[in-house]
C-alpha cells in the first residue's frame, strides 16, 4: 500500500514528538496548534475535492521525492530529472492566464501539492548554489498552484522563508519576486505570499522564526534544520552531526531530521544514581541531534523503529565523562541506549520502538557497532573545540 507524503509527515512529526517526550502542541506566535489539525482538515478538504467527480487528470510530471532516498532533505540535495520536469511545468503554469491557472490547480491531488512543495524547497537550495533567480521565481510559481485549503499552510510558509532568504542571499528583491508570485495564486495562498512579505523584517529572519540555517556540504551550500536552543559551539558541530548521520545512512536507517541548536532531553539519563545530571546539562555549550527512521528491508516493523542521536558540546571533557558515566549507570532493557564521549563532546544513541509491544530493533550490544565508527569522527572534532 502506498503511503502518501501527508501522511509520512505526520508519522515522522508524531514520532519526533515521542522521541522527546514534549507535549502534543507547539506554540507559535499568535497561538497553540495541535500537531495534526491542520493536516487532517487539508485531507477532508482533499477527500471533498475527489467527491464532486468530474476531475480532470493531474497534469503534473509523473514522480515523487523519495524519502528514503534522502531526496526531501535539504542539506546536499542533488539535482535529478523531476526537478527539470517540474521546472517545464512551473514555467508554463506562470505563463497561463487565470482560467488555464485555476484548471490546472484544481486537478492536482493533495498529495502533488506536497510533491510542488519539497521542489519549491529544493529550488530554493539551487537558487543560492548557481546565484541563478530564475530559480527562485520557478520555486515561487510552485507555491502558486497550490490551493491553501488543501495544505497545512503552515508548510506553504516555511517554503516562502526559504525561497525568500535565497532571494535575499543572492542579491534579489524578494519582496518583489514574492509579490508577483502572489498575482498568479488563489485567494489564499495569495494572502500568505502578501501576508508574509509585510511581516516585520524579524519575523522573515530564517534561523530565528522557520527552523533552518544554512550549512555547507561537498554540494555547495544547504539548509540544516535549526532547533531554537542556545547554540555557542567551539568546534564545528554542523560538521560532525552531517559526518554522523552520513555513517548512520550507511547503515539501516534513513535519516530523517538533522538539526543543530536542539537539547538532549534530561529524561533519557534521568535516575536516582544520576543526580547532577541537571547541573551537568546547565554546562552544555551545543546541541545537535538526529532521527532516522529504519529502513523497509531491515524488519517487518520497520514503521515502529527510530533511531536517535543527540550530540552536546560541554564546557569540558570532566563533564563529557561524567555524563558518559550515566549513560552506562542507566538500566534499560527493553531498548538499546549507549554513550559516546570524546574531549569535550558526548553523544547519546538510542535505538528503540515507539509502539507499544512492539519489540525494539536495537539493544545496548546490537548498537555497539557505532561506538568505534562515531567515536574517530567525535575525537577528529574534539582536537579542534
């Protein structure tokens, strides 16, 4: 059964969600949303678009980005045939008139919305790797044919912050670009292209207010997701989170959501033999982390399995190895947890199900097998911090 984009989204947001242990909302600026409302209403809007019959074939290339592939990550994407096929089609989109515009979004399913949705983003990427606008303009016209009632719009917004910090980047007037994009857009979209052109200037800032930070790769320059905690690294810690989940993607798992500025959350060391973990964690400098997801051949519940890795930089290696200590003094048993630590920077593996009676993948032994292999790329840094 194939399972749609929508959907995965909300599986790996749920899964993010657990892995952490946070609650089920997420504050933003003007409220509190609850993960998944505004996905389910885009799917009921979807399933009543498929109820008026009479729909005209989708006129959109064939081909989706492959998540296990790593095509949906923004870091060091690389360019294929669907980003040309896509590019063909935004381009002669934007050169329609309104009626052509219009028949063309109404045919495209919820689940190519998603599709035009990860272009725009990766566009956004090419745009800042050539200093090429065209690209900006083809990953607005994206944005374009997307109606707002069939989205979280949410996700339409961080696909504007993207393209506009790339505008911005290479010198263009986004505000422009975004403005025109707006012209070719329904109602609603088009009242969050304008709406978020008018935002203060702070607000349009892509680190501190969309979750993302550039990040340099072998490919040129990327986005690497940003987490709002306090990020002071000595070392390059960018770095050697991207060199860690390189090692990661070339074991059983896909690795998900890479970001920088995240905590390691206390309740994974938490017990009573670890009572200075909270002042231990007051001293960390750093944080970056990982999710991935197992992959599909590794076991038949592959969808239940995560592994995760948070990475700290610490004030000193006397903190690292206390730490590295309570990592060992905690007595799991029903999923696999080691630690990792190297001068001034430890790391915290943890491999387990997040379905209840579902057996986990991993086990402290099973997971010994990343010790040596994260331990040279943690000392390469360390001697750097």
């Amino acid at each position: 059964m194939r399972v749609s984009w929508p959907v995965l989204a909300a599986i790996a947001a749920l899964l993010i969600a657990l892995a952490v242990l946070v609650a089920l909302q997420v504050r933003r600026r003007k409220g509190v949303y609850v993960i998944g409302r505004e996905l389910a209403e885009a799917s009921s809007a979807e399933e009543r678009r498929k109820q008026q019959g009479d729909i005209a074939p989708s006129p959109m290339p064939v081909g989706t980005y492959d998540s296990w592939t790593g095509e949906q990550s923004l870091i060091n994407p690389v360019k294929n045939a669907l980003d040309s096929e896509l590019s063909d089609f935004c381009r002669r989109f934007a050169e329609g008139d309104v009626e052509s515009r219009s028949a063309i979004r109404i045919a495209i399913s919820m689940d190519e919305f998603y599709t035009l949705l990860t272009f725009s983003q990766r566009a956004s990427v090419f745009a800042i790797r050539e200093e090429n606008p065209e690209w900006i303009v083809i990953g607005l016209s994206a944005i374009a044919m997307i109606e707002k009632e069939r989205t979280d719009y949410r996700d339409i917004l961080v696909a504007l912050s993207l393209l506009y910090h790339s505008a911005t980047r290479i010198g263009e007037n986004p505000d422009q670009l975004l403005r025109s994009a707006a012209v070719l857009s329904e109602a609603g979209v088009s009242e969050l292209i304008v709406g978020f052109v008018e935002r203060p200037q702070q607000e349009k800032d892509l680190r501190s207010s969309w979750g993302y930070d550039e990040v340099q790769t072998s490919g040129g320059t990327g986005f690497i997701g940003w987490g709002f905690e306090h990020y002071n690294p000595s070392c390059d810690l960018k770095q050697v989170v991207l060199e860690i989940a390189e090692l990661i993607a070339a074991d059983k798992y896909q690795p998900g959501s890479v970001q920088v500025a995240t905590s390691l959350p206390a309740t994974w060391l938490e017990s009573k033999q670890n009572r200075s973990l909270d002042n231990l964690l007051s001293r960390v400098r750093a944080g970056a982390s990982i999710h991935a997801r197992l992959r599909p051949t590794e076991h038949p519940s592959f969808e239940s399995q995560t592994l995760m890795l948070f990475l700290i930089e610490v004030e000193d290696k006397t903190v690292a190895d206390e730490l590295l200590q309570m990592s060992r003094r905690k007595n799991v048993s029903d999923y696999g947890m080691i630690g990792i630590a190297e001068g001034s920077l430890y790391c915290l593996l943890v491999g387990r199900s997040f379905v209840g009676g579902v057996q986990s993948f991993e086990t402290n032994d099973s997971l010994s097998r990343f010790l040596l292999p994260i331990a040279r790329i943690l000392k390469q840094h360390a001697g750097r911090a």
